[in-house]
C-alpha cells in the first residue's frame, strides 16, 4: 500500500473548543455547546474552522467506513447492504440481525466468535419491543456486530487467528491502523479501546473530514468507493429506519454521512467537500443542525436541510425554543 503522510500524529491536548449552538428557550440563551468544526473544500482546502480543528480526538464510530475500507483492501468480499452493515452503528432492527448473522455464515462462523460486547438494540423503539419481548442483551443486537462479524470474516479470509482479533496488535487491526492513517493523511496519536471492544486510533477533525472526503470522492472500483456506494445506496442499513444520519444521506444526493458518540459527524459529498463536526459535551441534540450549518457553509443547497435544524424545546407540550447554531438569527 502506497501511503503518504502529510502530517505527524496530532498534538494530545485539551482540544480548544468554541460555542457552535445555544439552547435558545423563549427568546434567552439557556445553555451554549462548545465544539470544533471543518469545513473542506473539493480541492481539500480548508474553507471554514471553528475551534480546535487539529488536536488528535477519538472518532468514535465515525471511523467505521475508514475501517470498512481496511477489510475491502484486506479481501472482504462484501458489496451492497452486507458492506453498509459492516460499516454501521445500526439500531439492531431485524434486518440487521439478520445481516450480521449472513455475514458470520459467509465466512463460515457463529455468533459465538464475535468479540464485541452484549447490549440491547440502540434504536428506543426497537429496544421498548425487545425489552417487552423479554430478550436478553446479546451481540447481535449491539450496534458494531455487523462491523465484528465483518472482522472475523476478514481474519479468516487471510488465516489471521479469530479468538484476539481485537488485539491492537492482530494483523487485521494492524491493517485497519495503515488504512486510518493512509486516509487521514497523519499518524495516529494515540489507541484505546471503543466502547465495542475495537481499537480505537486518536487522530484530528480535519484528517476524519480529509478520509471522508477521500472515500467520498474515490474512483469507481476502489475500496473506498465500494464502502461509500454500499453506505449511500443502504443507509438505513449503516444506521436505522428512523436515525437522523440516514435522512440526511436521503435528503442529500450523493452525500456519505456517519455519526459516531460523543457528539461527532461527518459528511462528504462524491466532489470531495467535506465536513466533520465535534460536540464537546457530546450533547446529541447539536450534532446534526451543527453538521447541516456547516454542509450549508460547503455549499449545500439549504432548501435539503431543512429538516435538520434540531427538535424543537417544548415548555407545556408547545414550542418555546429551540437549538440554535451560532451564527444564525435567535428566534424572537
């Protein structure tokens, strides 16, 4: 693999964040998010900044398409809906139980091989159903087992061991770091383990929107551009039937998006723009009208992002505020 590194690892540091939204609620700022924010153009100039763009950071699960690109280069023979899955934080709605267990069975395994740690469904929906259902947390439900199980079929398909292939130290994990730090254009800074059990590599917000931007934008037949087809084709695959991150891949022809925990995002379109966007506090509720201000700011029509501006804040059951990105007009 041919890999270039236009930049050492990213400084370790308290990331210098700035207030991207306030909770406006009667026409009072209530409470101010801090975050960082990066604007990419198609040439991958950096176009708008705010905050700390450069210190190193954990994606969390939006690193999941640059670790789907690892396991493509790595032989994973995985297109379509199945590649998505492998791709997702998905919200453990049959479909993609059922996905996950196609894929142990294509590589001739079993759930008993996946490595990733029991839960219940992510989606609230599908968890109340479960719940009353009287079903057990397990790693099917979880929301990385489609990543897992893609994992092992990965292992397999080269003969690397299956039992530690979480183990920063396994040659597939080796390979998934090569990838990150191929596709972000910068050494890692620092490992630790996500909340799945997988590595997970410490790099900035510039270099995710710099690897986005690249599989986004990648020449038809590559790996990158298998991942994003399969991401963009089954979005509610790489999420849920009613996540946010897959709206927002429908609302907007051509756009790859992944959210990840504690508040992170980001998105590219197939001319390489890109975006990436951290929640300090990793409040939820500003991620996505934070993420559609700056997809704005990347030229955007506004007209598609309407529906992303934030749910509104009730006081009595009415609307009485709302998050508002900062920048934008408060409401009167």
């Amino acid at each position: 693999m041919d890999i270039h590194f236009p930049a050492d690892a990213p400084v370790v540091r308290a990331p210098g964040h700035a207030p991207v939204a306030h909770l406006v609620r009667g026409g009072v700022v209530e409470g101010i998010h801090y975050g960082s924010v990066v604007v990419l153009g198609a040439d991958g100039t950096v176009q708008h900044r705010i905050g700390d763009i450069e210190a190193a950071f954990y994606p969390r699960s939006a690193v999941k398409p640059l670790q789907a690109v690892a396991m493509v280069r790595a032989g994973l023979p995985l297109d379509g809906e199945l590649l998505s899955l492998a791709a997702a934080s998905h919200s453990g709605e049959e479909r993609h139980l059922a996905g996950t267990r196609r894929i142990l069975e294509l590589g001739g395994l079993a759930e008993d091989d996946l490595r990733n740690v029991p839960d219940m469904p992510f989606d609230p929906a599908v968890r109340d159903t479960w719940v009353r259902a009287g079903r057990a947390p397990s790693r099917l439900a979880q929301n990385c087992s489609g990543k897992h199980a893609a994992m092992l079929w990965t292992a397999r398909l080269n003969d690397w061991s299956l039992p530690d292939y979480l183990d920063p130290a396994h040659p597939l994990q080796r390979a998934i770091r090569e990838t990150v730090e191929d596709l972000t254009g910068q050494r890692v800074a620092h490992v630790t383990v996500d909340g799945c059990g997988a590595p997970l590599f410490a790099v900035s917000l510039h270099g995710l929107a710099r690897a986005l931007s690249r599989i986004a934008s990648a020449a038809p037949g590559t790996a990158e551009a298998k991942v994003a087809d399969a991401m963009r084709d089954h979005a509610e695959m790489a999420s849920g039937a009613s996540r946010d991150v897959a709206a927002l891949m429908r609302a907007v022809p051509g756009l790859l998006a992944k959210d990840g925990f504690e508040g992170v995002q980001v998105a590219a379109l197939p001319d390489g723009r890109a975006v990436a966007v951290k929640i300090a506090d990793g409040a939820d509720r500003a991620r996505i009208p934070v993420a559609a201000r700056a997809l704005e700011r990347a030229g955007v029509d506004p007209a598609l992002l309407t529906g992303f501006a934030g749910q509104a804040l009730l006081g009595g059951g009415v609307p009485v505020g709302a998050v508002r990105v900062v920048g934008e007009p408060d409401p009167a």
